[in-house]
C-alpha cells in the first residue's frame, strides 16, 4: 500500500465511523425513546403498534450498522497492523465478536413485532401478557448491549495501546481510547453486579464517547505518512 492509498485509508476510515454515530445515535437512541416508556409494558406496545414503521426504521438502522462494523474492523486492522500484527487481531476479533452478538439482539427487537402482529396463534395471550413479552424482549434486548458492551471495551482498550505506541497517531488519542473502553468496562459490568445503581453506571458510560475523537481526527488530520513508512519497513 502507498503512502496516498493509506492516507485515504485512514480518511475513509474515520468517515465511515462518523457516519455510523450518527446512525447509532438515530437507530438506538432516537427513535426507542420516542417509543419506549420504562415501567409501562402497555404504553410501550402501544406506542410500537402506533409508529410500527419508526420501530422498524431502528431495526433497519441497527442492520446497516452491522455491516458498517464489518467493514471498520478491516480497516482498522489495515491501519494498525505495522504496529503489532498479533495485538491488530485481537483488536479486530473481539470487534467482530460485538458485532455478531449486535447482529443476534436484532432479534429481541424481531420478537416484539412478531408479538405485537396480531397473529392469528396470539389469541391464547391476554393483551396484558402481550405486553409483558413484549417488555421482557426489550428488557432482554438492553441487557445484550451490556454483554457486547464488554467485547468492545476489550477491541478499544487494545485499539488505544495500539494507536499510543504508533508513532503516526498523537498518543492523547490512544489515551481517549482506553479511558473509553473503561466506561464501557463500568457500564456493563456495573449495571450487572449493581442493577440497583444504573443511573449511575450509565452516566459513567456516556462518557465514552471521547472514542469520537479518533474518527474526527482521522478524518481532520489523517496520519503521519513519514512514521508510517517507518512502522511498516520495521514490521516487514
């Protein structure tokens, strides 16, 4: 690879990252809150039956965010390889471990349409029940974000080491990236040995989004080429 093809690498790279943000901000934050009210299994079906199609927009929104994930994996491993190959996998398999737990939640958010379809095998269910399924498969669905959330912290804990011994990305955001991956570390392993403390854990978590510094980075700055060149003579 070129010193330009890397460059444009490490731009599109950083692109594509901004682009699933703002993505995963619409897909699991927007839209299930308009939807979902917590504590009230009969409001929250209500609301899904009401604005099925904004429900679906999110499922569609979290697909597309799958596959996204699957293209950054490569990529980054393409960026960070020179650095340390075996630590560049590591990286890249616990990312494509999140991704593929992400891709298997999809279904709790499936169960819930299929609940509230008005199939004709659902008559055996009082609407109350309905309801509570359909609460249990949202519970189970935010539940399966903490166990993914874990993966990740794993993939940026290692992507940060990476980006900090580089030399052709400023150490500050390797920092960012561990710092990271330790909320994502507080976050789920807090609201699962503390559910009473959520709040709490969750606040912490919001604090990860100091990752969102490394795309902006790459997108603004890039790479240093010269470094680069460096790392890639050396691990050859």
């Amino acid at each position: 690879m070129t010193t330009k093809e890397f460059k444009k690498t490490a731009r599109f790279t950083g692109g594509l990252t901004l682009l699933m943000a703002v993505i995963a901000i619409i897909s699991m934050m927007f839209l299930p809150t308009n939807l979902i009210v917590p504590g009230d299994a009969a409001t929250t079906a209500n609301n899904i039956m009401a604005s099925e199609g904004a429900f679906r927009m999110s499922i569609a929104g979290n697909a597309v965010i799958l596959l996204i994930e699957i293209v950054l994996t490569v990529m980054l491993y393409v960026l960070l390889k020179p650095v340390n190959k075996t630590l560049s996998i590591i990286a890249a398999f616990s990312r494509l471990a999140m991704t593929t737990i992400q891709g298997v939640n999809l279904l709790n958010q499936f169960f819930v349409l299929l609940l509230l379809g008005g199939a004709g095998y659902l008559t055996v269910f009082e609407p109350a029940q309905l309801h509570a399924l359909v609460q249990l498969f949202l519970n189970a669905h935010e539940y399966v974000i903490l166990i993914w959330g874990l993966f990740f912290a794993l993939h940026l804990f290692v992507l940060g080491y990476l980006v900090y011994k580089s030399g052709y990305f400023p150490k500050t955001l390797g920092i960012l990236l561990v710092i990271s991956s330790f909320c994502y570390l507080i976050q789920s392993f807090g609201n699962i040995l503390f559910p009473q403390y959520k709040e709490i854990f969750t606040t912490i978590g919001f604090i990860s989004i100091i990752e969102i510094a490394f795309p902006l980075w790459l997108v603004i700055k890039g790479v240093k080429a010269e470094e680069w060149e460096k790392r890639t003579f050396e691990s050859a």
